[in-house]
C-alpha cells in the first residue's frame, strides 16, 4: 500500500503512515480505531538514523548527536513481557496494554531475557553474570551494572536516544508531542484516558511510526537524573552517579505538560506505578571490522 500524502510504502495492518501520520484510507481518523500494530509476542523495532539534535525545551545551543540505532514502535506490552518473564505485574490489564508496575531493575532483566531468547548478546551485566533474577531489586549492586552499548542485545535507551526518537529523529519535529501538537490525536493522558491505560498503537504515531511516546505510561530510560549537559556531545549516557533514573513520555494520569517530549521526571530504580512502564532499544551493530567497546558503569 502507498500512502496518498508522501507516498511511503505501508505494510500491511498500519492504519497510519509510519512516516507522515497520514490515516491509510478507510481507517477511523482521530487515533482511537483498532491498535495499527499487529499483536506480537516480541517487540517491533523502527530504525533511527543518527543525527544532531538540541536536547531539551529552547535550548539551541545544546547539541547532541547520536548514531544510529533501533526503537521499540510500542512500549513493552503485557503480552510480551508475559511471553519472556512468565508473569504480569500489571495492575490495569490487558494483553495489548503497555506492562507497567515493573521497576527499573525488573526492566533492565526482561532486557537480557529477550536477548537471550533471541540469540543476541546480553547488554546488561554486573561482574561477569547476564541472568540478574537473583539480585533483589533494593540490593546495593545493582549500583554497579554495566551496559555494554556495542551489544546487539536489547536495552533500555538513553534519555538522549528517547527524546531524539520522540522528535521524530532526523525530521527534527518541533511539536510539543511526539506526533503534532494536538495532545488527543497522539496520546492517552489525564484528560482523556478514563483514568487508565489503553492498548498500544491506538494513537496517531510520530514520523518514525513510534506511537505512544508521549502518555499511556510514562518510560524507564538507562541514564540516572541529573542535569542536562550544557555542551556539544555525541552519545552521552548520562550522569555516573545519582539515586533515582530518569522517566520520560507522561502517562495517563498526566497533564499535557507533562506529555511533552522534553519533560523530564526521575524515579529510585525500585519504584513501581499503574503509570510507569519502559520501551526497549538496540545498537545497531558497527560495520565489520570495528572492535571498539563503548560500556558505561555506574558507581554512587
């Protein structure tokens, strides 16, 4: 199928351009039709060519550039998680909702089982071990997990990766939203959620065919909070050190503000909420030849 607007090749089962947004003939308009991504038990993933972008709200000044790499199109939904970790934390359920009520370390070990699951090397370790179930989410360990950015296993994104992709990446999208400004074509928030979440993909997507970047849970990211850096940098990783990791996207409890695809709120690594769920992300792979090792340890 081709899309009528920019003439992108449609696969079929998409109820939106994955790359304009425009509704594929026949599909109920206004983003509350039938979910546009099939149901699957592994996530699908849009690939993001690298670019520079100025991170953050009016800060033009602040570069960061960004190799490419791939996004989750949806949140991990319950089904998926549920498929990997043989369990469902979730409090408002629903196969095709977004999983939520997972922590950041829960995330970090769904993660490696898919990997695992899929043949790709485990990003995640702490000492030489891959399988982190043992570890108790409140144990002072965790403080010295590795992720090994040159894996081609899944993780979670950087905060930089998660607002770079919800910008749309390259098209440079300046919406307040990941999508268009208009708050209720492109997300399930406290205005119009019925207070609580809503399968994935029901939305209207951003540029890059991601949906649900902004509202219906908010978005576990890799880096601790801290401040934004004030300089030029390519794939930052965030601070080394701090007590709670950033969460990005708003959810459905959410004013718009909070939906913005610049808000930044933070959360302890042990934190659980209806409203909180994560999204995972890969490297795509150096050209062969290229034995450069990019890992990031975090000591407090």
């Amino acid at each position: 199928m081709t899309c009528n607007t920019c003439g992108s090749t449609i696969a079929d089962g998409f109820k939106f351009c994955p790359h304009c947004g425009t509704p594929v003939a026949g599909a109920a308009a206004g983003g509350t039709a039938a979910a546009a991504v099939a149901s699957c038990d592994i996530p699908g993933l849009v690939k993001v060519a690298g670019g520079t972008f100025p991170m953050g709200q009016n800060e033009v000044n602040r570069k960061i550039t960004l190799t490419e790499f791939e996004m989750g199109i949806t949140p991990v939904t319950q089904r998926q998680y549920a498929y990997i970790m043989r369990n469902n934390p979730s409090k408002l359920s629903g196969p095709d909702r977004p999983v939520e009520c997972v922590n950041w370390c829960e995330a970090i070990i769904y993660c490696n089982f898919l990997s695992i699951k899929e043949g790709l090397t485990p990003c995640f370790t702490i000492g030489n071990a891959t399988d982190l179930t043992k570890i108790e989410s409140k144990s002072p360990l965790w403080k010295r997990v590795i992720c090994n950015f040159t894996a081609n296993g899944y993780r979670l994104p950087t905060e930089a990766e998660w607002e770079y992709a919800a910008r749309g990446g390259k098209q440079a999208d300046t919406a307040q939203f990941a999508g268009g400004n208009d708050i209720d074509k492109v997300a399930w928030y406290g205005e119009n959620s019925n207070v609580s979440t809503h399968d994935v993909a029901t939305k209207k997507p951003n540029a890059l065919g991601l949906y649900d970047m902004c509202g219906n849970v908010a978005e576990w990211c890799w880096d601790y909070m801290g401040d934004l850096p004030i300089q030029a940098l390519t794939n930052p990783h965030g601070s080394n050190i701090g007590t709670l990791h950033v969460k990005r996207g708003g959810s459905w409890l959410d004013d718009p503000q909070q939906c913005t695809v610049y808000f930044r709120s933070g959360s302890a690594p042990t934190g659980k909420s209806s409203s909180l769920g994560f999204r995972v992300c890969r490297t795509i792979p150096a050209e062969a030849g290229s034995s450069k090792k990019s890992t990031e340890e975090i000591f407090v």
